[in-house]
C-alpha cells in the first residue's frame, strides 16, 4: 500500500494550471501563483515532476470512459468493428465517417479528433518542461537530465501517434507564449529521426525504478525501439529489446491473490486489477494509473464498451419471451443469474470480427492457450449465460436458469450488437461502487515485456533471422501454453496474429499495421502473405482525388491486411443504418478541417485522399524550420 499512498501524492500536488483544462476531474487544483506565473512553478525539479504527473496522467483518457478513443485504434484495423447498430453516425462506412468536416472527436461517432487534439495538447505540456529546463534550479546534473528526458518522453509518446496516424505534421519542439498562425507540415521521416535522438537521451537518464504510472527508463525504451523500427534499425531495435526482457522477465506463475479463485488461471492475475498494483509484477513496464476508491480516478469501463448488449431487450427465449435482466428476481441465490456482476453490463460499442474471436485461435495450435477462445474460462460466450429475466422466474417458464439460445429470427442489428465473444480475462474490471458493472478503477498497461517479445520477434523477421524470430515469438507462446512456432512458420501474418492474441485492448492496432505498411513500402521487401507484393511508398494512400475512396489492393499493407482479415468491412455487410466500408487512403486519418482553416499564414496539409489535399505543399524537413 505504500506505493499506492506515494503515487496518490505525487497526483495530488500538480502546480500547474495548463493541465487541468483537458482533464475530466479537478483533481489537480493548481495553486493561485502558478496561474499567473508558470515560471515560478516550474522553476524547480519538484514543480517540473508535478507537471509531468499531470502529464503522464492525461495519457489515462486514451483507454478510459465510454467510448474510449483506444477503440477508435482498434475499429481502424482487422480485429474489431463498431457495434453500434442504433443510429446512423458511428464509424462503420468511413468514407462517410471520415472526413475532415465531419465530428471527429464524439463518443458516438469517432475519436480520430481526439487524438490530434489531445496529442498537441501533451505535446505542449511536454514543451514547458523542456523550454524551462535551462532555468530550473536541480540538485545535480542526473536529476536535471532525468526530467528533461522524461518530457522528451512525453512529447515522442505523442508525435509517435501523429506520425502514424496523420502523417506529416508540424513540429513544435518549444513553448508558445502567444497565438501562432503560421504552421507547416514536417516530413514524418524527419519528425521519427528527432523522436529517436530524444529517446536515446531519455533512455540513458530517466531512472529505471518508479512509481506505478511514472516514465520508467524501460519505457522509454520501448517507444525507442518502436522509433527505431519504424526508421528500419532493427539492430538498435534488438539491442534494446534484449536489455529490456534481460530485467523485467515474462510473469509465467500465478502470482496475486486471485490465484485460488475457481475458473481463473495465469492469464486472470496478469490483468487482474491487483497484478497491476502488485510491485512484484516484473512484466509491467509502463502504466496509466486510477486507483479504486480514490477521488478523481477514472472508471476503465471495459464491459461497456466490450460486452455485448445483452440488456437491451433483444434476447428472447426460444418461445419469444424477454429473457435477460441486470434485476434479479426476488429471492434468487444462485450467483451464475447475476450477468451484469458475472460478465458486466455491455453496450456492444466493440465488436471482436471472425479473424479476433475465432481464426488465430486454431486447433492443434492454440488448442490450450490461455488466452484464447477455446479456453471457457478465458473467453465467454453469449451461450454461456443464463435467462435471467425476472418474469420468466414468477411465470414458471421453462426457460428460466438456462442457458441462452441465439434466435434463428435475429435481426443483423442485433447479431453485431448483442451476439458474439468476447475474451473475459482481459475486459473484466470490477465495478464495486456502481449498480451497474461496466469496469471499475483500475491501473492498466501501456508496455509489457510480452510487446518487447513480440517486437523482437518482428525486428528478427525484417532480418530474415527467423530462427531467432521463432524463439522470441515462443516466449510469449509457451507462457501461454500455445504450441511452438518453427522458423519456417515465421511471416509478418504470425506476427500480427500474436500482437492480437496477446494485446487486445492494450496496443494500438491501427499505428502497428500502419507502422508496418510503412516498412513494407520503404524497405521494398516483398510481403509473403500477399504473395510476395511490393508495395511504393510514393502512392502509400493511393492516387488521391476527393471522394475517389479507392478500394484496390496492392496500394498498402493497412488496407490489404484489413481487408483480408475482416469479415464486415468491404463484405457488404449492413445494417439499417450503415454498410461497412473502407478506402485505401484510410490508412491515414483526415486533419481535421478546423486545424488546416484556423492556420492563416501557414499550410498545414491534408492526408491524400480528403478534400483539401489537392492544396498541400511539400512536407518541411525539421532542419529547415
């Protein structure tokens, strides 16, 4: 606990003004001189490190709430579409969803805004730390240099996404006092070169040991070798890599207080909200930090988002009737009736494709992975609960305390929304202080060890070591108890497959497949999978020209690899309100319209494929600002 009382200071002592803005709860009240005078604030290394709290905290808002914008990441790939299938608006036909006018940053539309608008906003945190490190009074030159490194942290952490996400965009490496009209695109290139000085400085100073939610030296680690893969040093990538597993080794025993709970295994304890409390955890690396029972923390909500709707009234029983209920009837013991504390109470936001929730989980492969469907204890399934319906109890129906049957008349709304699997080790947060359970406060993970595996299994792919591919990958897979991979089983689609076996709702699926479209297309290597296709970095989002949305493969490996995998988008699969749909220029998200209209005396370009781009100019590399 006492880790959990000096985590909860530092959260508390925030001093500057600037940060409370973009955060849900007041709960880092900055002090009256700090918001007139942030030089006063920040002029030692105790205001700098409360300031970085502030920051490191914001990072929490990606994975928490209703509609986190984490599955806005995860909606942009092959793993998962959008569920909500009662109204018109959510991102399922993105050359409607996605464009630079529309409402990019709504929990009921898309979160694409969200994350440029809350990447510049870190971006400029980080900023103040850094143009202010020169007039900090410090205790010596180690404590100087490890703040300094943790906001270069800070600021990579974010234009890591942009870069991924939006392309070129501007780079700005200080503090701005007053209001700036004259913003240009940088080369991405360029931005990722800058990003890797940055963290090869931080990777060197910022202190390994931390407290839980801190920038630890590993962390920066592996955002490095994220950099570094994404400039095709896979070396660098390696080295780092080995150092980092060298001292956080794989949780591979039970290890929490959970561990004598019937129906659980390994898999529960490493995601369980005490794993990640537990300082014995060598496998953490970097988390975002809410802590039960404590004011000003977030609720994850998890099952909202990621649990079917099995409340919503479209269940019925075999003879029509409505058959489940968070209520429980009067006098009901039997704690396997309770769905809403059992599963939790979802709204179908996230909905896993065929590919997540049942492809990768192969017989003869994963037959006994933990992590996987084939595991009931691991995954659950709608067949798994019971009607519970109250009235079904009171009227003697049959039906009562069985388990669920999927109507043959269910409509395709309904099938999305309120019908599928869904992995109950990895989404299930308790929700103790709420009527209903859609994920309680819980630290989660940013990086793990399992990643860094996973990262060295793909570095060694780029090599065409795959001998030494297949035994990074088989780290993760023996721990959980999935059959071993053979050199010869090696291909970037094994490797994708893991990252979704094992970082469902931790990773950013749309910035790992991007990524990789990326090395595909500079490194000209011929991708495998697609039959040995070579993809040009020149025409990455395609020709261009507005509302083109071009669906063609061999463009890039985001949308061939989507494609490919999903069985909703560009099925014509739809609904009363949508069609799934996707274009090849969606491997980059539109900038939105009001940050290209409000920049006057600049240009800040739009992606290829939006309306606007026919008015971009060359990208600026960061040595000519």
């Amino acid at each position: 606990m006492e880790l959990k009382k000096k985590i909860i200071l530092l959260l508390s002592i925030s001093t500057l003004a600037g940060f409370t803005s973009s955060c849900s709860k007041d709960w880092l009240k900055p002090k009256p001189l700090s918001f007139y005078e942030p030089d006063v604030a920040l002029a030692d290394a105790q205001g700098m490190y409360a300031a970085l709290t502030a920051c490191e905290r914001n990072m929490r808002h990606e994975f928490f709430g209703d509609g986190a914008p984490i599955l806005t990441e995860i909606i942009q790939s092959e793993v998962a579409v959008e569920g909500t299938t009662d109204k018109a608006g959510p991102q399922m036909d993105m050359d409607i969803a996605l464009l630079p006018d529309a409402d990019l940053n709504s929990t009921d539309r898309t979160k694409v805004g969200w994350y440029w608008d809350e990447g510049y906003k870190g971006i400029k945190y980080a900023n103040l730390i850094i143009s202010r490190i020169d007039k900090g009074t410090f205790k010596d030159e180690n404590e100087k240099n490890a703040i300094l490194g943790t906001a270069y942290f800070q600021r990579a952490y974010r234009y890591f996404k942009l870069v991924h996400q939006f392309g070129d965009v501007p780079f700005i490496d200080k503090e701005i006092n007053e209001p700036k009209y004259d913003f240009y695109s940088n080369d991405r290139w360029s931005i990722l070169e800058k990003l890797r000085a940055d963290l090869e400085f931080a990777y060197q100073w910022v202190p390994e040991k931390v407290d839980r939610g801190r920038t630890s030296k590993s962390a920066c680690g592996v955002l490095l070798m994220k950099v570094c893969m994404s400039l095709l040093d896979f070396d660098r990538a390696i080295a780092i890599g080995k150092e980092i597993v060298a001292i956080h080794p794989l949780m591979k025993e039970r290890f929490t207080s959970n561990k004598t709970r019937p129906n659980t295994n390994l898999m529960f304890d490493l995601h369980s909200v005490e794993a990640k409390l537990d300082g014995a955890n060598t496998e953490g690396l970097m988390y975002v930090v809410s802590f039960p029972g404590v004011d000003g923390s977030d609720r994850i909500r998890t099952m909202r988002n990621g649990v079917p709707f099995w409340n919503n009234g479209g269940i019925k029983t075999p003879d029509g009737k409505t058959g489940t209920s968070i209520i429980l009837a009067p006098n009901e013991v039997d704690p396997s009736f309770d769905l809403n504390k059992n599963y939790g109470r979802g709204i179908g936001r996230l909905r896993p494709t065929w590919y997540f929730s049942n492809q990768i989980w192969r017989k003869g492969k994963e037959d006994n992975d933990l992590r996987g469907i084939l595991n009931h204890d691991s995954w659950k399934r709608m067949e798994d609960l019971k009607y519970n319906e109250p009235s079904l109890k009171s009227s003697g129906s049959p039906w009562y305390g069985k388990n669920l049957v999927k109507p043959a008349g269910m409509s395709v709304e309904d099938s999305i929304r309120l019908w599928f699997s869904w992995p109950q080790y990895k989404l299930f947060v308790p929700d103790p202080l709420q009527t209903q359970w859609e994920g309680g406060e819980t630290p989660w993970y940013i990086y793990r060890s399992a990643e860094v595996y996973l990262m060295l299994a793909e570095s060694y792919y780029w090599k065409n070591d795959l001998g030494q591919a297949a035994m990074a990958i088989n780290e993760v897979r023996q721990r959980a108890g999935a059959s071993l991979l053979t050199a010869e089983e090696i291909n970037i689609g094994e490797i994708l497959d893991e990252r979704a076996r094992e970082l469902y709702y931790e990773e950013n699926r749309h910035i790992e497949l991007v990524r990789i479209a990326y090395t595909f297309a500079k490194s000209k290597k011929p991708c495998e999978i697609f039959g040995g296709r070579i993809y040009n970095l020149n025409a990455i989002s395609g020709p261009g020209g507005t509302n083109s949305n071009i669906k063609q493969v061999g463009v890039n490996f985001w949308y061939d690899r989507v494609v490919s995998k999903s069985n909703f988008y560009n099925k014509g699969v739809k609904h009363k309100w949508a069609e799934y749909k996707i274009s090849v220029h969606h491997i980059l998200w539109p900038v939105p319209a009001k940050a290209i209209n409000s920049n006057l005396k600049g240009v800040i370009n739009q992606n290829v494929g939006y309306p606007g781009a026919e008015r971009n100019q060359k990208p600026l590399p960061i040595a000519n600002k």
